[in-house]
C-alpha cells in the first residue's frame, strides 16, 4: 500500500507477449483482477469464495502506450467512485515511469442468496473513501 492508492509491482512473463513482441492485450485486465484482492478483502477477509460478497457489473480497460517484456510493472489501484450498493475500482500499469494502460471495473456488493444487490456497510465505505482517486 502506497499513499492513496494499493501497490504491487511485478515482471511479466515471457508467455505474457504477443507475437509482435508487446505484452499481450489480454494480460491487462487478468493483472488488473489480481491487485484488486486488498478491495475484496474488505468484503471477504479470508478471500474465501463460499463466503463472497462481490460481482463484477463492468469492465473498461484503455490502452496508451505499449509495454514489454523485461520491464517491470506497477499497478496502482484506486477507487474511483463509491456509490450505494457499488463502486468502481480504477486502476492503472505503470512501466518505465508512464502509465501504459488504465481501467475501471464495477462492482457490486452483492447478496448470493438473494441474488440482490446490498448496501455497502458504512465501515467499508469509509475505508474506500481513504483511497479515492485524486482528481487530476
């Protein structure tokens, strides 16, 4: 965790290029999914699957520059917005100092059983309010 905004840094895999050499496209949102655990933590602390409180509504993921193999990766994870019953989590790659890619999923705190949407309980809220995107 790094200021505002949850941090893992990693190297890609050789597997995770394409044939012109570029990380693959399809790569970004699996390592998008990947460093949002610490927000379904807040939901699920154990990560336990029986006991998951959250779907995914929504998936938006921007390109802007290419990235390589060799080269580490940053993802920084934010919220973006927090609404009612969901929120979106915006994320970004970072290599060689610039942000290569961004994204938001939608989520949904969200009752199985039911199959409804719930409300966000207010102590969840407030720890996602500690991680809201700065306006740029």
């Amino acid at each position: 965790m790094s200021n505002n905004y949850f941090l893992e840094k990693f190297n890609p895999r050789f597997s995770d290029t394409d044939a012109l050499g570029h990380i693959n496209n399809t790569m970004v949102p699996v390592w998008f999914e990947g460093a949002r655990d610490e927000v379904f933590r807040w939901f699920t602390p154990t990560l336990n699957l029986s006991e998951w409180r959250l779907i995914l509504a929504k998936i938006e993921v921007s390109f802007h520059g290419q990235m390589y193999y060799g080269k580490a990766i940053e993802v920084r994870t934010y919220i973006g917005r927090i609404g009612s019953s969901s929120f979106d989590v915006y994320q970004e790659l970072w290599q060689d100092g610039e942000v290569k890619s961004s994204g938001t999923a939608v989520m949904v705190h969200f009752d199985y059983q039911q199959q409804k949407a719930q409300k966000i309980p207010e102590e969840i809220a407030s720890k996602m309010a500690e991680y809201l995107k700065p306006n740029s």
